[in-house]
C-alpha cells in the first residue's frame, strides 16, 4: 500500500507513474515545516535498520551517516562526503515499526540516519514543495516491491550491454579502438563493446568527431561491429558554444538552453570551455535534444554513455573559482573544498529553466537535472532505432532507471572501492536502477593485478560490467596484466552466466522487482542482517566476493543449505554444503558461488560474444526440479514475461 501526501506545489518529477491515494496524514513522523525547509523526524528503536538512498556512501544499512541529496561531481568516495551524483531519496525503516517513505524533492535534501548516535532519524528538505510517499509492509522486501512497483517497470537493455565492455579516458583515435579488440582477441577474453571517451570528439564538443583522428566515424563503427564490437560514445551534458556548429545554433535558435539571471544563456565551463547547458525540463528542449542522437544513430551507434550532467561546472560567467578542474582539486585541502562548495551553489543560483511556462531556478530542483538529460536521450533513442540501445548516465534521480541505467563515477582503485561498489548494488535496485555498475578496477589511480581480478570476479554479476580507468593512469586493460588465464577464466564466466544473468534481469525489471539483494530481504535470519559482503542475485544465486587485499579465500554465511559452485576456468564444481558459517577458499582466477537447494541455474557453453549466445545446450546446476528461462532476441521492445520457458532437469 503507497500512499502520498503533498505539500506546497510541488513540481512532477515523474518518478511515481502509479495513481496513488493522496492522504493528509504523515505517519510515524513528527513534522515541522519553517520558512524555507520541512523537517520530519522519527525517532529509531536501537536496533531499527534503515535501507536505501541508492548512491550514497556508507554502508547498505544507512544507520550512522549524514547523507546529502544534492548532485555533484566528485572523485572523493569517501564516507566524509555526503553528496555524490545522484539523488535517492528512498528509504525502509525496519524494526519496532516498518516503513518505507520516498521524498519527492528535486531540491537538496538531508538525511541524518543516527548520525552520532542521535537514535533519530532526521530528514531536511531544503523546500516547502514536495510529494511524500509512505509506503506500507510488513517486511523491506514488499516495501521495496511495492515502491518498485510504483516508479514503473525498469530500463532493458540489449543483451549485448550485459557482455562486457572496456572503457578508457584516453583512447583518442581510430587505432587505439583496434587495439583494444585485438589485444583482447587474441588473448581469448570476451568482448562486447567499447567507450568512446571525450577524446573522440573536436574540441570536446558533443555530436562531432575529431576530423583527423576519426576521419571515419561510420566505417570503424562497421568495421567493429563486424567482429562482434559496439562502440559507446560518451556524451556530456554541456553543449560547446560554437558559432557555426549546427547543434549550438540550432540550440541557440529554438531558446533550448538555461537562461541566466539577465534572461542571456547561461555560461558554464566543462570540458569544451564555455558551454550552455539544455534546459532538459522543457518539453521541447528535451525533444530538441534528443533528435541529436540521430548524428550517432546515422553511423550505427546503438549506445550511449551520458555524463557530466549533475550538471558539472569547472567555473561559470558568475564564478571562476573551479578553474582547477577536479583532477587539481584533488590534491587540495579542505579549504578550496568550502570554496567550491559556495561556487557550486552561486552557480546553481543564478541560472533558471523553463518548464513549460513555469520559470525554475536552478538550484530548487537541481536534483532532477540528470535525470531528464536521460529522459531526452531515451525518449530520442527510442524514435530513432528500431530496436533496443544502451543508455547509462552518473546523474540521477528515482524514476530515471525507467529510461536507462546508471554506473557510479570517478571511484579510485582501492579495495575500499570495491566493497563499496558491493554495497552500492542492493541500494541502488531498492531504488529502481538494475542496470547499474562501477568503473571495475577503479577509475582514479593505478589498479594492481589482484585487484582487477577480484574486482572483475565481482562485476561478473553486475549488469553493467565495464572495465573504465581515468587518463594518466596505468593500462588496466585485462590483457595487459601477466597470467592471462585468471583473466579469461572470470570472463568466460561472465558468458556462461548469461542465460541466467540475463533471465534473472529481464524478469525483474519487467515485473517490478529487484536483481541484486541484501540476504535479508530473503532470508529471516537475524544472522544475515549485518552481513552486507554477501548478496542474491536473481533467484538462484548468492555471492560472497572476496574484497580483501591478500586473502586466498573468505568466511561465508549459509542460511540454508546450498550448492557451492567453484569455477577454476573450464569447469563447475559443485559441492553440498549445510547451513552455518564456513572458511572457503578462493585462489585468483576462481569464482565460488552458491544455489540455494531446490534453485537451478542455467549456464550456457564459453563464449566470447553475446552474437554467440543460445540457449539450446544449456546445463543446469543446483538441486531444484525447473528453471523458468525468460527468452528474446536480445534486440526487441516486445518484451513481456509471456517469453518464459520452463526447463526441467
Ligand atoms: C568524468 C567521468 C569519467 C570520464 C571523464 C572524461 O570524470 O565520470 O568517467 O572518463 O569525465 O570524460
């Protein structure tokens, strides 16, 4: 049961498509409401859980963390920073009363969750106008289903986006694509696609190639596909001021940008230089804006990569302290910190959208501008190819994991990064992102051998799987490392997952349910509620990656009796195991996962492309009696739950 109240006049975000109930009551919390903000407060029983906010710091359970719902562009994943690039603003109490409450604001929202040990949790919207959903259950699972049910059945990617990508801020010309493939090629390590990073573009201007480095932007497109590989541009929010450029004067001529306090076009520096930024929450700005990706589609690009659209500003017409850029700010204390901190909010103050006829300022609902970046590009997406496309973007807000998926931004190659990017996975499908990832080996810094391996022994099981490293950094292409077989075992894995990692995923995200979980919200065992290294995946699956530098295997919780499968690179290997604790090893190169008893899991034969996929000859691992195998070609719009085919054993 979801029921919303509102307050002031808030503006449709569109993240609930459900009709829901209105009500004039606000359960469980206290509620003030001052000149400029609302406060709720509710006060937590000792041992209430607290799930969700999606991409936030911290841990799965959210208690002890000051959260900050308010988009921004940083590299500094440390549980210190409250804001990173999404807003979420999703939650499930869970103890002596259960809950679920979903704020409705595209303004700046904290969370303070026993933050210091408070006992209570505390929520500030930074606005008079917003939806409050309550949401009713008796467990956080039908919570979670219930609200997933509410914001609309998720984005589906083709099946070619689960393969595995790999990514690189640096790769500038034609022949350095040509060597990711034949670098992986003959190694034998699978792949599917490629991102094209800024570098492929002229001045760091969306919608063009660079005329020397990629004189031919259509026939390397070609010439890849025809080996299995898709190239997956990048595309940033800002549009490069530049007379004479088509996009820029058609932009310029149809009023589609933001406007500044003078009623001009608002002035901000990205990576082009000075940029205007699209008003994405006018209809026709949107519109206008994703008719552009026909500049793609045209040479048969069928994915995309949205990003820098919290929207990111290095400096604007009214600051020009973010000169530095972020790489710099890095390397700077907490003093230039504050300092962008007030730039970054005199900027989202001084420039306004129109939302068809309602005049915003920026800074009242920034937190809803990424997310129609990715409402644009879906909805153009859609009219101009005739089949399914990749779409991913940083920025978001609840809702927008209808139009395309997410990844998590600049993390660092550091083993912190990787367990956050475990628990980063059942938060954000709580908040309705399946296909979702991080930057595997880590984006800042220089990732070590046994890192990428553990790292990419976890992505197996992530929708979104791209290896993606920051310029400046060491070559983390898996085939640049010794002992190349470790590397082709977990990636041959990842294919011969793929009937079950795609099944799993489509059923989910067409009925309105999570892929990735916490135990507990499966098992009711108190044993599992801490346990958050641990997680299922779909119906069949739990994994226990290890996460730690040096170890050689890890302690893994049972909560009933299971098959444990070892993968050593050409074979599975299943043993019976009761519930409880047990000491499991996992030397480099294997992956050890786990059937719950009376689950099957489909695996198909070793492949090195999704082109090779079918599902003839699959084999079935695990004690229970049938399978329920959603099929498709991998391509279609037509999907529907219709396509499932029992497989018995
Ligand atoms: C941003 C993105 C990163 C990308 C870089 C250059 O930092 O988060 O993934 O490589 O911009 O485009």
């Amino acid at each position: 049961m979801i029921t919303v109240k509102v307050f002031g006049d808030p503006i449709p975000t569109g993240a609930v498509t459900a009709t829901v109930p209105q009500r004039d009551r606000v359960e469980h919390l206290q509620v003030s409401v001052a000149e400029k903000t609302i406060t709720f407060v509710y006060k937590l029983g000792t041992e209430d859980v607290v799930y969700g906010l999606g991409e936030t710091m911290g841990r799965v359970n959210k208690r002890g963390g000051h959260y900050i719902s308010f988009n921004t562009d940083t590299a500094e994943h440390e549980d210190s920073n409250p804001s990173l690039y999404a807003s979420h603003n999703f939650l499930i109490v869970w103890g002596r009363e259960t809950f679920g409450l979903f704020f409705d604001s595209p303004a700046k929202t904290e969370f303070w969750v026993d933050h210091q040990g408070s006992g209570e949790l505390r929520v500030v919207c930074h606005s008079r106008d917003l939806r409050l959903y309550q949401i009713a259950g008796e467990r956080p699972y039908e919570i979670c289903r219930t609200f997933l049910k509410a914001i609309g059945p998720g984005y589906l990617p083709p099946r070619w986006a689960f393969g595995y990508g790999q990514s690189r801020f640096g790769y500038a010309k034609e022949q350095d694509f040509l060597d990711v493939v034949r670098g992986h090629e003959e190694k034998g390590f699978p792949l599917d696609y490629i991102c094209m990073d800024i570098d492929y573009m002229d001045g760091f201007a969306d919608f063009t190639f660079h005329p020397q480095r990629f004189p031919d932007p259509k026939g390397l497109v070609e010439k890849l596909k025809d080996r299995g590989i898709r190239l997956v541009p990048i595309v940033d929010a800002g549009i490069k001021i530049a007379p004479g450029d088509p996009v820029y004067e058609s932009g310029l001529k149809g009023g589609h940008f933001c406007r500044d306090r003078e009623g001009g076009c608002f002035r901000a520096a990205v990576w082009p230089g000075w940029t205007h930024f699209p008003d994405f929450f006018n209809t026709k700005a949107r519109e206008w804006f994703g008719k552009q990706y026909k500049f793609y589609t045209d040479f048969g690009f069928e994915g995309f990569w949205n990003d820098m659209n919290e929207p990111a500003i290095f400096y604007s017409q009214y600051s020009r302290t973010k000169k530095l850029g972020f790489f710099l700010d890095m390397f700077l204390g907490e003093k230039r910190k504050e300092e962008k901190a007030r730039a970054m909010e005199r900027d989202y103050k001084s420039f306004y959208h129109d939302m068809d006829g309602r005049r915003l300022r920026h800074y009242d609902v920034h937190d809803l501008y990424g997310a129609l970046m990715t409402r644009a590009s879906s909805e153009g997406l859609r009219k101009l190819l005739p089949h399914r496309f990749l779409l991913f973007s940083r920025s978001s807000y609840i809702g927008a994991g209808r139009y395309g998926g997410i990844w998590t931004g600049d993390n660092t190659s550091k083993w912190e990064h990787l367990l956050l990017n475990v628990r980063h996975m059942p938060s954000l499908n709580m908040c309705g992102f399946l296909y979702s990832g991080a930057d595997t080996g880590g984006f800042m810094g220089n990732c070590d051998r046994e890192l990428l391996l553990r790292w990419l022994a976890f992505s197996v099981f992530t929708p979104l799987m791209r290896n993606h490293a920051g310029k400046f950094t060491k070559d983390q292409e898996a085939y640049r490392f010794e002992g190349p077989e470790d590397f082709r075992s977990i990636l041959t894995l990842r294919y011969r997952l793929l009937p079950y990692l795609y099944s799993e995923f489509m059923k989910a995200s067409l009925e309105g349910d999570m892929f990735m979980k916490p135990l507990s919200f499966v098992y009711e065992d108190p044993t599992v509620v801490p346990i958050e290294d641990q997680l299922m995946v779909g119906d069949s699956l739990m994994i226990a990656p290890v996460v730690t530098q040096g170890a050689t295997g890890r302690r893994v919780y049972l909560p009933e009796p299971m098959t444990m499968v070892r993968w050593d690179g050409d074979t599975f290997t299943c043993e019976a195991m009761d519930r409880g604790w047990r000491e499991i090893s996992v030397p480099l190169g294997q992956v050890v996962f786990f059937i719950p008893e009376g689950k099957l899991l489909p695996v198909g034969k070793a492949i090195t492309n999704t082109a090779q996929y079918d599902t003839e000859d699959l084999t079935l691992l695990g004690t229970g009696n049938s399978y329920r195998l959603y099929t498709d070609d991998g391509l279609t719009h037509h999907c529907d739950l219709q396509n499932i085919v029992t497989l018995t054993k």
